[in-house]
C-alpha cells in the first residue's frame, strides 16, 4: 500500500544496525551511569561516545524536513520516512538525543529554521545542529490551563531596550540538562490587545540569565527523566535584549501553532516503538516462561493479548504514518483533523500495550530490569504532553460534527 | 500515503451516486416491503428493481478479482481497489445484493470460479454472476466447533455413482431465501484418512434435492436478516451425482481454506462502512438535539465520543487496506496473520462504535428508525461469523510468538 | 454482611422452586405460543395458566411496598427483601408478568397507591393488582429529550369538564398489549407557569378514547418485547373527564419525580437476574464444549472472562443491594446518588457480561436457543431507559463535586 | 444494609481526626525528609514521632485479629470492622507504618502469632508488636512462578544442627529498611517428597546472618517504596539453627497458604482508601480548574468520569466489605472465591480510577505535588503482588465453572 522512499529505507536499515551495534548494548551500561551520577542532570559520558559515532554513521539530525534540507547532511526527509526511523529510535526511551532527534530540541530547531534571524541562528541553532548545546522550550505553566495557549501569563514586558519577564513555568522539558543553553519562552507583551492571537511574543533567553531560578525537577509516575527532564523555573525581572525576540512582538501564537504538529507526530511514532519492543519482550517471555506445567505462550489469554498487542501496534501506526503523508501533501494545518486523531490515539492505545506486555513478566516486567515500565511512563505522560488528550477531542470532535452542520 | 486505481475511484463516485440516488431515498421503502411481505425471504420487488438499475449502471459484480477478470465487464478489481467500494455498499445492510456483491456468494462465486468444472460453472456460476439465483456455503454444524473444520461430521458417502449425505448445519447464510438455488456443502468423507485435512469433501448439492429439510430461521439479537437469513438444515439420505463434487474427494478442506480470507475483509470493508455511516448519523443528532438548554455538539463527552469514533473508523479502515494490499501482492495465505488481526479487531471496534453513536440518539437509537441497530447486530454477529474471534486470537498470537521463538 | 427477612427468604426459596417447575420447563413453550400467534400483542394462554399458579402460589403482587400492604397478600416487601425476588424473576425476561412484578405496572400500580382518589384506585388499580388488566405510563416523546421532563409537550388543555390531549408519545411500554385498559399520560397543561415544574399534569386515559392512535411497535435490537411491547402513539384531541387528573393539576412532574426510583432498581435487579443465568450458561458451557482438543474449561481466557464476569456480578448485586437498603431507610430523593450509581452501572455492565457470555457459545449464542441474545437487548434498551445513563451521569457527577465545593 | 461495630465506628472517627491532624499535613514534610536522606532506607524521624503520637492515641494494632487479641489492646477486631480502617489508612501510602499496620508486618505478625513457638514470639513478635523492629517475607523468586508455591527453588537443607539456605529471592518487601531485622524465609527442603505440598520449609534468618546479599533495591514504575522498599536478595550458604524452623520441616506450603487471605484483602482496602482521595481529588480541581472559560465541573466528560469512578468505588468497597465478612464468618480458606474476586478486580479498578483522576489534574496530576502517581504504582503492583491477577482468575473461573459440572 505504501513504500518508504529508497533514503529512508537505507537509513532504516543503517539505524537498526547501529541500534543492535550500540544502542541495546549499551542500556545497561547507561542505566548504570545514571545511577551512579552524582548529578543526575550532567551529560553522560557514554552519551557522547555514542553521539560521536552516530554522527560518523550519517545517523544524525534525521528529524530535518527536506524544506530545510541545507541545515543537514542526508538532504532532509518527509514526515512519512522520517516515521520509521523515529520508531525504531523509540525502542530505546533516551536513544533519539544520540541521533540529536529528541524533544524538546527537534521541535525547537524548527523554530529557529523557521523563524530565528541569521544571528539568532548563528548564535543557537548552529550549536544546536552540531548537537553541542540542548535547548528548552517554556511555555506550560501551572497555575493556567496551558494547553490553550492564550492563558499564558508570563509577563513580557519592554523597558528601553530590554524584555524583562516575570512569570513561572512548569514541565520546562531539558531545562535542568547541564548542556541546555536557551529557552524560548512564550509569554505575555501585549495582555490587553483585543485579538487575543496577538497578545503573546517569544524571546529568546540564555539559561544562565539572572533572574531565572529552577525550583526543582518534575517526576511523573516517579520518573524523572533525567538527564534531559522537566523542570519547573521561575523568571523574576529576567532581561533580555530587545533583539532576542523571535519573529517579532506579539506573534507568539503564530509560532506556538507552527509549532506543534511534527512534535506530537514525533512523540506518537517513538511510542510505537516502544510498543513494538514490549511486545517482542512479551513473545520471548511466551515461549521461556513456564507457569503451572505449560509455557505463557499455550495459554490461551496469552495468546489472545499478543494478537490484540499486535493489531493495535499495526492500527497506531498505520494512523501515524497516514497522518504524516497528509502533512507533508497538505502541512500541518490543514491535517489537524488526523494529528489530534494520532495525539489522542497512540499513547492510550501504547500505554495499554504495554501494561499487558509488562503484566505478562510478573512483578520484574514493572522493574528496571525492563525498559516497559519507562516506556509506559513515557505513554502516559504523552497523555498530557502538548495538551491533555480531553482537549484536543473538543476541538477533533467539534470538527468533525461541524462537517455535517446544516444536515 | 495511498491511491486507489483511476478505476476504482471512478467506481466509487459512481457508487456513491447511486447509493444517493437509488439506495438511501429505498430504505423506507425495502423495510417496508419486508416488513409486508407474507413469506420474509421471498425475494422483494424493489431488490429486482434495483438490480436492473446497478447493473445498467455498470455497477455489478465488483467484487470480481483481477485475476478471474473474465467473469465480468469491469476487468477486475484488486482486493485493494474493491475494498472503498465494499464500504459504501456497507453503509446500508441489504444493499450489497444490489450489486451482486453479498455475501456469500461472492465467496461461493469465487469457489466456482477457482475449483468448479466448466460444466459445473455453466450450470451454477453463470445465473449466479446474472444474479438470476443465489447460493449458500453449508458449512457450520451445531454440535462441534466448526471454526476448526476438520471438525465437521456431516457424512458424505460414495454408493454407486452418487454421493448421500447425512448430517445437520447451521448458520447456512441464505439457505431460506427463494432466490437461492444450490447449496455447496462442506462433509466428511474418509474419516479415518490419516491425514486430518484429506478427510473432508464438498459437494454440490441443488436446494431442491430429497431428503432437504430447511428447519428454521435462526435470529442473532432478534434479527433474522430475512431475506437471506441464516437456516438451520437437515440433510436425510441427500443423493446428489458423483460428478456433483468440487475439485476431487478429499479436497474439501483445501477449498475451504481457499475461500475464507477474501470473504472475512468483505465484512470489514462493510462493517467500516456502517461505522462510518453511524457516526454522520451522530453528527447530525449532535447538530440537531438539545439537551438541557445545548445542542449534544457542545457535550465535552460528546464530543470526545465522535473523535474517539472518527479515530477508530480510520485505524480500522487503514488496517484493512493494508491487509489487502497485502492479500494482493502476496496472496492470502501468507497474509493470514492481517486477515486475523483485521477480523478480529474490526467488528468489535465496530460494534462499540456503533453503541456510541447508538446512545447519542436516545431510545430511538435503537429501533428500526436507524441503521445503526442493524448493524450493530451485523458487527456483533461478525466476531462469530468465520469463527470466533478468540480461535484467530489463538492462531495470530501463536504465529506472533513464534516469530520470537529461540530469542 | 447482610441478611434478608426471613419473609424474603422463604419467598425466594419458593419462587426459586417455581421457576424450577413452572418457568424454565416452559420457556420453549412461550416462545412457540408467541411464534405462532397471530397477533403478538394478545395475551398468551400459556401466561394466564402461569399467572394463575403463581397466585395460587402466593408469588403475587411481590413488589408491594410495606407501607402499602393493604394492596397485597404478602404483608409487603422492602426494596432490600424484594431485590432478591427480582433478581429471580429476571433470569426468563417474560416471568416477572407470571407474578405481576412487571414495568410498567408495578411502577404504574405505586402510582395509584400514593396519587389517585378512592373511585380512580376502585376503577384501575384493583384490576391492576389483580392482573385483570395492564396499564402504561406515557412520557416519553419522539422530538424532545424527554429524560428532562420539563421537556413535554403534549398540550392537555381544560375545556368545560373535560382534558384535552393533543401530541404525540413514543416507547410506551405496554400500550399495544390486548391486556392493557389505561394509560398515564403526562404532559404540558400550563406552559407559561414561571416555575417549570409546575407546568405539568398527569391524567388517567381509557386506552379505547377516541383520538388514541397507536402508530406502530417499536423495536429495540431486533425486538419488539411482545406482548408487551413499545409503542408509538398519537393523541389528537382525546378528551376525558376532569375527575380523570391524577393528584391534581399541575402536579404532573411531582408524580414523575416520586415513581422512578425504585422502577430503576427493579431493571437493575432483574438485569442481575438476567447476568447470572448467562454465567450460568457460560460455565455449563465451558464444561461441555470442546474446542482443537480441550474442553472450553481448561482455556486460560475463559476462565478470565467467566472470573470477570462473577466478580462483576457480585459488585452489581452489592450496589444494588445497598441502593435499596438506603431507599428503604432514607427515601429515594435522598438516595438518588446511589440509584443513579446502580442506573448508570449496572446495565452497561450486565451488557458486557453478557456479551462475553454469548460469545463463549459461538454462533448459537446469539439466537433464540439461549435467553441471552434477548437479556443482552434488555440490558442495552436499559442504558435508554428512564434516561439515557449520561443524563444521569450528569446529575451524579454534579453531586458528587458539589460535596467539594470551597475547598 | 450493614453497621461497623461501635469500636469500629469509634476509631474512624478516631483516626480521620488523626489523619487530619497528624498526617495530612506532615505529607510535605515526609516527602521532604525522605528526599534529603542520605539513605533513603534508613527510618525518618517523622515517622517515629507520628508512631509515638498514634500509639499513644489507642491507634496502634489495629489490624489484630480478635482471636488473638491478646496481642493488642483495643480487643481485636474482625476484618469487616478493620476494614473501613486500613480504608482510611490507605488514603495517604505511607501512614499505615503510623499505626503499625503496614504491609508485610502485619501478615508477618500474624504468622508469628499462628505458628511460632513462645520463644520465637518473644524474640521477634514482641518488638513487632510494638513497632521496634521490621520483618520481611521472602518467598517470591525471580527465576520461577513464584505464584505457583511449589515451584519455590531456595534450597533449604539440614546440616547438624543448622539450615542452610541457598538461593535468590526478589520482591522482598522491607528487606532494605534498617528496622528490619528478620526474614521469614520460604525455601525447599524436601524436593524429592511425593506430596508437592511436603516440600517446602519456612525458617526464620536473621536480617544480619552471614550470607545474606542484599542485591538492590527494586523500583516499580520508577518508585522504589523507600524506605521500605522491595529487595533482591541473594542467599549463600546462609546458617541458621534447626530451632529457627516454623511450624516444622514440610508445612512452609501450609504457612504460605495460611497467611494470604488477609494480606491482600488489606491492599484492596488501603487501595479504596487511595481511590476515594484521588476522586476528592479531582472534584476540588473539578470546582477550582476553569479551561476554555468554564470551570471543569461543568465539562459534561467530567462528570461522566467523577459519576464512574464513585460508582466504581462504591462497588470495589462493598465487595471488599462483603468478603471480610464472609472470611469473618467462614474463614479465609471457605472464602477464596471471593478473595480471588478482590483481587483481581479491586486494584485494576483503582488503577483506572486514579488514572481518570490523574488526567484531570493535567501534568501535575503525574507529579509528586499529589499522592496519586504514587497511589497509582500502588495499584499496578497489587495486580502483580501476591501473584498476577490471572493466576488468581484461573483458580477463580475454575471453581466457579465446577460449580455447574454435569449439567
């Protein structure tokens, strides 16, 4: 029905050796190094070994979309061929920083492709290319409902030359990551303008801007995802110069919107790989794991869970990879429809894949001795991420009932 | 992602054309005609009527195969390019016999062509590709479990120069209706062969034949999908001529599994088409009812309901085509793994969908004011038809396991 | 944890006696006499013999109230003491009318018991309690959410002495039944009262008034619930006497309000009924099919399923059971948290429960040779009844949260 | 429908006044003090302060049995009048130690009361009682079914005078906590014993005995309990004397058997209890939260959430209620059928549960600033603790499907 691009095909089959080679080797290894961290937010050292040698393998920057082809070397991918490869990376939940194709900093470098001046991008999106520095994106903040991005309250405020923010953000993803350099950080310049789309600006703030203090990092469902994780941060009479806002004043919205397709899109392909490799966990624990004299794989329920693990992986992605089609012949905007389909799919339908996948191990499939229980986090989390779930089906459902208005 | 063949599109406006045209301003009409009829599965005035239409449309047999193009005028179509075309005729239950393209004798045709002698063809395939008569396929007995069928027991005996069978089946999909004219049915006749799949063979057997005794109708939740409908057959010292088998003595097993794959993503493709058509039926209830002072539309778990369901429709549909795809290029052995993951997660997705949509619509969800009560009925009857889900369970996650076996 | 009456006791441990005797050794029968009957809404011999039994039996007029005892033999039941009758009774949908325990007349007779006059009580609830005749109660209407009651709209207008009635009713329960003498009509006597519950009356009309249409039986799933059956009925310009208001003008939605509670309950009680006998069903099942080499017993899933579905039923039966404990103590106003709770779990729940039963019975499940297919209509058209669940669901939520308001 | 004894009536009230004063608000403070520890299974002194308080408040035992209420001063209590107990108790997952009713000391108590000698009670049930020391159950495996008791591999043998152990235990609940000090250790004796269930041995080992490896802490679903905590242990060449034995050589299977039916009646409870918080919760955020210009509550989806999860609660409490009585009357043994229903139907319950509430709280619903990403580890543990809810279905379906043998 559909055939990947004869790039993306060689990279596949380039990621899934360099996976085997250096990725599922080095899990426990890297486990280990966490572990042992004495500050849990530092880079690993393993971390970058494996970069260096992704980097010499051409597995780098895969995420580029060919419109901005000239920011890497493989001459850039659709959404489409780009799919595949985020699912295998997804097997592994930290390997996407190898490739430099992990959240937040993929969706970021977009931005700065798309709307950063040459010296902005000089200054960041460079570094960020080579994999040198990570960046963060803040936009979420506790005390609103973020996910409708007009109730953003951190104040933006000129004063002569100067931005000057006040304000705290919450689930900064990447914030506490010693290699984090800058945040992008939405906020409020203009709250009374009438069109509420225009009251919002971007600026562009380094990490080690006084007045910026983070509070603490963010567990959910105890994980920390260190040691890129989610950090809450208050901004007190941060000043930035007036040149490092993006796009320009009070177009905020309009960069928050171009923002976030590819993202979810990104979040629901990596997912299905985990599902795909909590499943291939479950079907060796089938066939090894003998309870009450026959093995998981004769009983019946076993066998009635892969299928139904199986079709569901196989549904999820044909969603996602349909979905992406459509955004590389149409853009992002005009498939909304089937991104929050895929948003609001993929990471209940993943999380249920894997919790039967992990109940099938018995108490350990809940351990670090397996990477379900991270990934399950992962899918949970997914849930909320860009938005809960709930949202997006208002806005899916009511566009799906206005097709018919008048009927 | 995907095309449809020029041909096929050009099928599936001209269907949905008729459908506009013809199909949907009947349905009163059909129901009311069935419902007024004496005998229930005698065949209807209007079916005739719009049969001469399809057909003079050029919108007859669709379902026939590229490969056995010869048995129609449109030159065949893939599984593929059938597949959207089976979806609209779905959208309304009994409108598939419009254009000769119902179950079963698609898949009985199919059988004709593939195994049938040529004078076994004159005599029964011709009138049923005119649509003149219809057939059934007598394979489940009520005393085993026919999914697996080397199970079946009725007895198919040689004496002299014909074959006498002895037995009783069930669920015989359209045994009863007037139309119908020969029954191709499934025995045992070598049941100590040691090759458990060499002891079965088929024969046809003319409806009218001594020793027939249709018992009755049978109904699935209060339906008994007159005028096909579903009988349950005894078969009493029933002679039929030796050269009444189909492809040889022992080769009934082979036939049957010939036949199935096909006829199974028939119901999908069908089922996607009722779903689809409930949910506009919902979105218009959404548009049009108030509750408690708002439109349904503007019910956040409304809303949530018709994302979910529009989510659903386009995972089960993408699954589906995939399979044929598959089924096209690879044929549908090999592809037995997607036909089990599509028949057993499409009707179900189905049925839930359609309870959705169902309760959106109050008590008159569920009456005859409606499709949707139907075809939940055809969904919910779907996960036995061609077995039970949980026997393709058993065999996918068998398959699935075993890909893993050794790791 | 609890016990019953020992009245309650011995009246299960007779009703359970004639079931064994008199019910379950006729189901066959009821189901030809209905077959065979030329008009489906006449009473059936076999009933009547029934009813006679059962009265003989003192099975009688159970759902009697304590504060009601006058009415019935028995000396009255609790919610609490009759739930387990109920539940009986709803393992064959059809016996509750062998013991006059059926909807809507028992809700109908509690009416006539707490609301109408001496000369009303003579005329319609002595031959009510007798079994001489049925009744139906008409609320429902097909163009507005009738679960608010503030939504009716058939006119009854005062002219001289007599009610006018003029609209159109849908899913009266009972109206088509030969038995069937009256009806409660509720509808819209002083549209522009300023308080909205006041605008309702409820007047007793003979079924044989002129200007009573009875349209058509509606079905639900396939069923049309014969004899009792759902109707459609138009009223244009009935007229009755003015002595024929119940309770007073007016007080139409007083009455609505104060007869649906326990009718709730009685459908969740019966439902469990109906659930128990399916698992019933499943387990015998289980212990006597066998499917590729093993009887259904020794399968892994359905062993799941059918420890699923007892687990449910047990918490089904508890909630009930305590919904009414808490009525017979507090009232129903002050309980409507917990009949809500049961309303909007229980069927739903008993739908799932039978459904996986029916499945375990392959094809045959389905049909007419198990109750099942018809108690799965029953629990499905339950999710509708008295309000779609999510009316209720909204009422219950809002309630819930209230209990937290300020902090 | 049913009434706590006046003891249980008067400690809940006793210990809801308790849980307001003393542990709702030292939830930070607990939190804080186990995140600065250095070692994060040493005992927080805010835990011995609270211990000193509830103590001294008369909440100290509760779970004692009354059979053996000398071992406690409040009498004893039945499992249907501690129930509401540990209900309130499990509201906040760390206050159970408080009252000296966690998990596994009390089963662990209750085995020293049933089958210790005088001088083991002395030396190790009395510190336990009074909350001095901690003990450990080790009995799970991670090379077998540990479900399964038989297949329990820990060698045990005599040599002289000692027993010497040999093996590798894991999921040991409280291994790591400094206050532990004994194991009760489940191995094999006897493996060559016909009867399967003479096979195994339970001794007693000192924390502190030679050979024992305390492997690592595990995590589950990235929580790792602490300070209590689940342990891989690893057991070499570990000696211990012949009078360390419980009960006797070859009844360690009669210990295992005896000691579970509490145990997890008691997890359900506390799960109810962490389920009935999330829900109070979710309806201050439902009252508090306003997106897209409502407050949440008025969000139709919410409602329906808030409406199923007090359902769901009300219908897990009571089943829970209603199996404690039945083991109150019967014993543990005569009810397993329903201990297995609990089980396997109460934490899957409140894992969806507390998903549902989750989601509402956007992504902080995830984080530590609320007790439900942690409740929610909770439950998805209980579905594996004491053996995976399908083990106890298989054992559930089987017995009720034997009910209905031969018919």
């Amino acid at each position: 029905m559909y055939q990947f691009s004869e790039k993306s095909q060689a990279l596949q089959a380039k990621l899934t050796a360099f996976m085997d080679e250096h990725i599922y080797p080095n899990e426990i290894a890297y486990a280990e190094q966490l572990h042992a961290a004495e500050n849990r937010f530092a880079p690993l050292p393993i971390m970058d070994e494996l970069k260096q040698k992704a980097k010499a393998a051409g597995l780098w920057n895969l995420f580029v979309p060919e419109k901005y082809a000239q920011y890497c070397d493989h001459g850039g991918l659709s959404n489409f061929d780009y799919a595949p490869l985020a699912e295998i990376m997804g097997r592994v939940v930290w390997s996407p920083e190898v490739f430099n194709c992990n959240a937040p900093d993929t969706g970021n470098m977009e931005v700065f492709m798309k709307y950063a001046t040459p010296e902005q991008q000089e200054q960041w999106l460079t570094p960020l290319l080579k994999g040198e520095i990570k960046s963060s994106y803040a936009m979420t903040e506790p005390q609103v409902a973020s996910s409708d991005a007009t109730n953003i309250e951190l104040s933006i405020k000129q004063e002569g030359d100067e931005w000057v923010l006040n304000g705290r953000k919450w689930f900064i993803t990447g914030a506490m990551y010693e290699l984090t350099k800058i945040f992008i950080v939405m906020g409020k310049s203009d709250p009374e303008n009438e069109n509420r789309h225009k009251q919002q600006t971007q600026v562009l703030v380094p990490k080690d801007t006084a007045g910026i203090s983070i509070i603490r990092p963010l567990t959910t469902l105890g994980y920390d995802d260190a040691p890129i994780g989610h950090a809450e941060i208050v901004f007190d009479n941060v000043r930035v110069p007036v040149a490092n806002v993006l796009l320009g004043e009070g177009r905020g919205f309009e960069i928050a919107q171009g923002r976030l397709g590819p993202g979810r899109m990104h979040h629901c392909m990596r997912l299905i790989g985990s599902a795909q490799r909590s499943l291939e966990f479950a079907c060796k624990r089938a066939n090894n794991r003998v309870t009450f004299g026959r093995p998981l794989s004769k009983h019946q329920s076993v066998r009635e869970d892969i299928s139904k693990s199986f079709s569901e992986i196989e549904m999820a992605r044909l969603l996602v990879l349909k979905t992406c089609s459509l955004m590389d012949q149409n853009g992002a905007q005009a498939s909304k429809d089937m991104i929050a389909a895929s948003k609001t799919s993929v990471p209940l339908m993943v999380q249920n894949i894997i919790d039967r996948c992990m109940q099938m191990h018995g108490a350990g499939g809940l351990t670090e001795d397996y990477p379900m229980a991270e990934a399950f986090n992962y899918a949970r989390w997914c849930r909320q991420a860009d938005g809960p779930d709930q949202v997006h089906q208002m806005a899916l459902g009511k566009q799906i009932i206005d097709r018919y208005a008048g009927e």
